[in-house]
C-alpha cells in the first residue's frame, strides 16, 4: 500500500531543525529520500509545543 502522507511530530521536526540533534543525520536523510508526492503534515499543536519548548526556535530569538 502506497502512502501519500507522513505526519511529523515533535521529535522529527526537532532533528531536522537542530543539526547537532543525535537524528539530525537520519532524519535529514530519510526527508530528502521521500518522493514528493508525499504530503508532509503536522499540527499547529505540535509546531506550538516545540516553539514553546524552545525546540523548534533559534536560540537567538530566546534573548
């Protein structure tokens, strides 16, 4: 069976985002080897959670 979306959670959007994160390598990877007719999905509950967190936010932007 083909499947044409793939929900990202937390943890995946934080390897991709934070390059020294231990999954950065296999999650980068593993999103580059998708076709791109997979639709990529998440929530805005999920992307609140990991800006709340300071996950999925430069620390920059922290002060």
């Amino acid at each position: 069976m083909k499947q044409d979306k793939l929900f990202i959670d937390t943890g995946a959007w934080i390897a991709l985002i934070q390059e020294k994160d231990q999954f950065y390598e296999r999650a980068s990877s593993f999103l580059k080897s998708l076709d791109f007719s997979v639709k990529r999905v998440s929530s805005s509950f999920i992307l609140g959670y990991g800006i709340v967190r300071g996950f999925l936010m430069p620390t920059s932007f922290l002060g």
